[in-house]
C-alpha cells in the first residue's frame, strides 16, 4: 500500500502551529521507529477498560503487551501526523484484512488532538465500510455506535473462530 497522503483545513488561528485542524495532516505508512510508541500507546489506552481493572498493573502490562505484540507482527499501521515533523505522531490505526474483511484492531489518537476528525479519517484510510472493531476504549462507545460497528474483542484471539450465519 502507498500512502502519502496530506489533508488541509485552512484557517488563520494564532494556534495553527499546534493545532492539526488549522494546517495540514500527514497520513503515512508506520516504520519500525513507530513500533514502540505504537505499542505503548495501545497498551496505555487500556489500562482502565473495565476487563482489566482489577488486574495488577506489573501483570496486565506483561500479558497485555504480549498480545498487541503478537496482533501488531500481523498488522498493518497508518500513522497520523505533522507534515513538517513526521516523528510528531498525532495517532494512528492499526488494522489487518482477514480473508477480504477489514479489520482495525485499534485506534488512538493523543489526547490534545480528539475530537479533530483524526480517527475518522484513519479508519477511512483502511476501508469506508469498517465493521468489526476488536479494541475499544469506554470514552469511544459512542462513536462506534454512531459509524455503524460491531465490537468483537475476541476476533484476535488465538482460538477464538468467527462463526457466521
């Protein structure tokens, strides 16, 4: 997949050297130099979900990353970010097709940089028409209800087999 792709929402604001709605946005494929800041942030914007509260943090952080590991090596990621500085990430999606289905296993977008339509547009980026999402976070039910998906955390599970009708 080539990807270089830019958008632009003009605007004379004070803060368009901060703000990625006032200048443009650069979409590009990941490079190994992402990998750990993916990882981590993937990891971190899961800490809190409901399934893994009671979890000792030492234990959900070694387990837990072991699976992005392992979904990550099968993925493919888009990343978010400044133009002018490509190592200035704002998110990113990573995704996977299985057999012709889309599927993104996450989305992130940093905090200062929501709300902006980001997210939207990595996941259009990997396919207008989405409809399994594996990774959520509590803050992104609503969204997901609004685009028309299904969640299904268990589709990247080893032993886990999608049964349809």
């Amino acid at each position: 997949m080539s990807l270089e792709k830019s958008t632009s929402n003009s605007s004379n604001s004070k803060n368009s050297k901060s703000n990625p709605s006032s200048k443009q946005i650069k979409f590009r494929e990941s490079v190994s130099t992402d990998d750990n800041f993916i990882i981590d942030a993937w990891a971190e914007s899961h800490k809190n979900h409901p399934m893994f509260r009671p979890m000792p943090r030492n234990v959900f952080f070694k387990k837990y990353k072991k699976q992005i590991i392992a979904i990550f090596g099968i993925s493919k990621a888009i990343i978010a970010c400044n133009p002018e500085d490509e190592d200035q990430i704002f998110g990113f999606v990573v995704y996977r097709f299985k057999i012709d289905l889309p599927i993104i296993s996450c989305i992130f977008v940093k905090a200062p940089f929501r709300h902006m339509g980001i997210g939207t547009q990595l996941m259009t980026l990997v396919s207008p028409d989405i409809k399994i999402i594996t990774h959520i976070n509590k803050n992104y039910e609503w969204w997901l209800k609004g685009i028309g998906c299904n969640y299904d955390p268990f589709i990247d599970w080893k032993d886990y087999y999608e049964i349809r009708c």
